[in-house]
C-alpha cells in the first residue's frame, strides 16, 4: 500500500547522459508527480552526493526522511506510491512477464549499448556494433511473439507501461550511435523499428530526455573522457 505520509517535496538526482536516470523520470512525468530535479556531474560527483546510499549512482529519489535507488527499486516504488496509472499488469503472469523483459534490458541490453555508445577504439567499433545488432535481432524476434497476443504500439498494448519506460531512454540514444558511429537499425528489423519510433516519439521520452543536440554534446564529453583514460594506458 502506498505510504500516507511521503512528502511532495521531492528531489530526484538524475543525469542527462544516464538512460537509467530518464526511467525514472518517465515514470514520474507518466503518475503526474511533481519532482525537482538536480543534474549530476558523473565525472564530478558532489561529495556529499557520494556520502548517501547511493554512493553517487543516479537515479536516486530523495525527500524529508526518505531515500531511495536503483532504477528498477526506484521505478516500482514509484509505481506502488502512485498507483494511477498503473505501470505494470494486474494479471500476476503478465506481471512476471513484463518484469522478464526488464531483466532482459538489465541483463543483456543496456551493457552492450553502452559499450556500443561509448566506444572510442576505431579497431573495435565494427565488433562491438555487429555484437549489438545480434541482440537487437533477437529483441526484434521477441517483440514480433509478443505482439502476436499483444497488438502495440506500446509494449503494453495503447498506453506506455513499465517495460516501454525501461527500454524508451536507450531508442532515445540510438541519435548517438547514428552521431558517433554512423550507426543504422538493421533494415530487416521492422517490428523492433515501430516500437522505437513509437517510444522516441512519444512526447513523456522527448521531454525527458531533452534536445539532442544537447545529449549529443553531453554524450559525446563523456566519450572524450574515454579517449583521455585510454591514452594514459
């Protein structure tokens, strides 16, 4: 059951270049809540930042006796607290299957296309992009099954839900992977192409994420802080 006594004064500390930190604002933005929130430096991260549960991972939600991490924590905590709209299915085996997906994100999705986004080896780029395509391949398959139950163009049917949220902010980055890389979703992949240009579109995703120039040009500071760490070894 939702808590009585959570405060509206919330603060969320986030960061543009992390697609975990736009999950939760999704979330939040989707259940209406009102939340302030403070951009971290994630090469300069504010020592008394540091000093919390968190130790410095973003998201983190925090207010008057309260703080919470992790974005799956975070996100269904957020879902529990504000229960209208619901983010996840009532059926319980539905339930199970949309937390599968978003273990399937954590577990064999966002790690390589971080790797993907960031990587500043020209003799590596072609290896690491062909590996993530494989995955994207798969995706699709899965999404193609999916939706033979389940008609979109959300992954919960009309309306975006928990797994939309969990896999919106990393087709939000694919800009950088076409910026960087020159990077192109496989032609052949086109259910997994409709449920991208459904999230990227989505007007929550774009006012969450912000201009992409602007996340292009952040991305892009981390990657030479990459670039400066691999010359130094």
């Amino acid at each position: 059951m939702p808590t009585t006594s959570l405060p509206t004064d919330l603060t969320l500390y986030s960061a543009v270049a992390c697609n975990y930190s736009q999950r939760t604002r999704i979330a939040l933005a989707i259940k209406g809540t009102a939340v302030d929130v403070v951009e971290v430096d994630l090469l300069h991260r504010p020592a008394a930042f540091m000093a919390t549960a968190s130790r410095g991972s973003v998201p983190a939600l925090e207010w008057d006796g309260g703080f919470v991490y992790g974005s799956s924590t975070l996100n269904e905590f957020i879902d529990e607290q504000w229960p209208d709209p619901p983010l996840l299915p009532d059926d319980i085996v539905e339930r199970a299957v949309a937390r599968s997906w978003i273990s399937l994100n954590h577990d064999k999705i966002s790690r390589p296309f971080e790797a993907a986004l960031m990587v500043v080896d020209d003799a590596q780029t072609e290896h690491v992009l062909r590996d993530f395509d494989a995955l994207l391949t798969d995706l699709d398959t899965r999404l193609r099954e999916h939706w033979a139950g389940h008609a979109g163009p959300y992954w919960h049917g009309a309306t975006m839900g928990m797994v939309d949220v969990t896999y919106a902010p990393i087709f939000a980055r694919f800009c950088g992977l076409e910026q960087f890389h020159g990077w192109k979703l496989p032609a052949d992949l086109d259910v997994l192409a409709v449920w991208i240009a459904t999230l990227v579109a989505d007007p929550i995703v774009l006012a969450t994420r912000g201009p992409e120039d602007e996340l292009l040009a952040i991305l892009e500071g981390y990657r030479e802080n990459y670039r400066r760490v691999a010359a130094q070894h």
